[in-house]
C-alpha cells in the first residue's frame, strides 16, 4: 500500500493500523429504498401481459375449465405464452420428468395451436396445480396476482442489484469529485472506450474487462473496480487474488494506476486475503474511506 497525508489526519499511522480501519468500518448495508422490489420494472412486465391476464380471468370459477382453456388457446393463442409466468417460470420450454421419459411443453409465442398442442397445455395446467387455483377461486384476479408473482421473480434480482448499488453510490463521489476538478470519467469502461474518449492505452487481464470506473485527469488514468459482499465465501479469496494480478499488470504503464474499492461484512469471513491484496497494491478502499476523502487525494495528487 502507500500511505498518503490523509491517513495522518484520522490519526492512522501504520499499514497495521490502515487495515485495521478498512476492517473497522465495513458497511453493513449499502440497501437504499429502492432495493427490494423494482417496481417500475414489476408493473411493465404486467402490463405487457395484461390483454390476456384479462382474457385468463374470464375461466375463473368455472366449470369445464380444460375445455374452456382449450378453446380460449385455440380462439386467443397469445395467451399461451403467459402460463410460465403463472407459476413464476421465466422460460417458454419447461422439462417435466415423467415414467415414461422427459416431456418438454412449449409455451412459445405463436400465430395458432393445433387441438393436440392446446390438449397438451391444458393438461400441464390441470397437473401443475393452475387450473385448480382458478376453479376455486383460490385465485381472483389474474392481473392482481401477476403483480406478486413479478415481484417475486424480481427478489431474484437483488444479488445483482447489491453490486449495482455498490457502483452507484461509488459514483456519486466520483461524479462529485470530478464535476470539481474538472475530470472525465466513463462508467464500464473498456479498453476500447478508453482509447477512444481519453486516447490512452491500458492494459487488460482479458478481453472483455470492463472497469467500473475509468477517471482522466489529463496527466494520469486510474482504472478502479468496486464490489460489496454482504456474506462470506470462497469466492472472496479468489476476487482478491484476481485484482492483485490486475493491479501487476496495471501498475507498471506509465500515468496508469488501479484502485479498488470494496465493502461489506463478507470480508470479516476473508480478512488473509483481502490483507494480502491491501499489502501487495497500492490502495484498497472502502466507501467510509472514500467519505473520508482518500480517493480525493489520491487522484488529485496523481498519486
């Protein structure tokens, strides 16, 4: 690592005592409101389907419900394609093993479907448990229901969104910082953006690398990468392991320097790892560190 003025200033006086406050002030969350459900995405996906949600609606409570299906299949084949989507499947081919060897049921949009493929679907909505749900009026209303089905589906998503917000708050500071100096940055920056927006050359460990962040500032290029790990796991081991090596590769290009920011209580399960990554590069940060205005330092001073 390199030490920097800062650290004097919150009275962090050795590499000790550096990762001590790395480790000492690890987020426990970065959620932000907006995390648990993306609504905006939920209702669209609702509304994409509710012509036939509507159309489905009308089997509620009735008899005959196979026949009744079948001929809406055969009369409305849009509807079709809506099924998975009614027991929380994101697939229009679902595998079904059976006695007698796997059964695949296709629920892909199509202009009609011959009596035989719409018996088939009926009958994957008897077996699965569909059909009954609306027979009883277990379910009332199918728009309705989507709506919690979608947001179920969409918990799925927050894995992804945890990093997303990881990168987002990142960039508020570095947004910041460069709206007042006057830098550019690029957000998944490529070697190829790179060269074309700052006309520099960096090097990549593999072809499709995209840096979180790429920060010109005229004279010098910092490449950063940031993640949050709520939970433990070998994986840590091996992230850290990946952006020594990154930085090895970096470091050497004249003007070109790698920071990385991470966070979160997963690194209390991996302190070896990340202590070695800390030791053997120059700057590893987390958002407290940021706040602290390190990264302001660092980049400023061409650091």
């Amino acid at each position: 690592m390199k030490y920097i003025d800062r650290y004097k200033d919150l009275g962090v006086l050795s590499e000790n005592a550096v990762f001590s406050y790395i480790i000492d002030n690890l987020k426990d969350t970065i959620r932000t409101y907006d995390f648990f459900v993306a609504w905006e995405k939920v209702v669209n996906n609702v509304s994409e389907i509710e012509v036939a949600l509507n159309i489905l609606n009308s089997l509620i409570g009735k008899e005959n419900l196979e026949d009744k299906l079948r001929d809406l299949i055969i009369t409305y084949p849009e509807i079709v394609p809506v099924i998975p989507i009614l027991i929380a499947v994101r697939s229009d081919v679902i595998k079904i093993a059976d006695v007698e060897g796997d059964l695949y049921y296709n629920f892909k949009k199509r202009k009609s479907y011959t009596s035989q493929e719409a018996a088939e679907i009926v009958y994957f909505s008897r077996e699965c448990g569909l059909l009954q749900m609306l027979e009883d009026k277990t379910i009332k209303n199918l728009v309705d229901y989507c709506l919690g089905v979608e947001v179920g589906l969409d918990t799925n998503a927050r894995k992804n969104r945890s990093g997303t917000a990881m990168e987002s708050l990142t960039e508020i500071y570095i947004k910041a910082l460069c709206k007042k100096y006057n830098y550019e940055y690029i957000a998944q920056a490529t070697a190829a953006k790179i060269k074309v927006q700052f006309d520099k050359d960096v090097p990549t460990d593999k072809a499709d690398r995209h840096f979180d962040f790429a920060i010109n500032t005229d004279t010098d290029i910092y490449l950063i990468e940031v993640n949050y790990y709520s939970g433990g796991g070998s994986k840590l081991k091996s992230v850290a392991g990946e952006f020594t090596t990154l930085y090895q590769l970096i470091e050497p290009v004249e003007n070109t320097h790698f920071i990385w920011v991470t966070d979160g209580r997963g690194w209390l399960t991996a302190k070896r790892p990340l202590e070695e990554t800390f030791l053997s590069t120059d700057y590893v940060f987390n958002i407290k560190m940021i706040e602290d205005g390190l990264l302001e330092e660092v980049v400023t001073k061409g650091l």
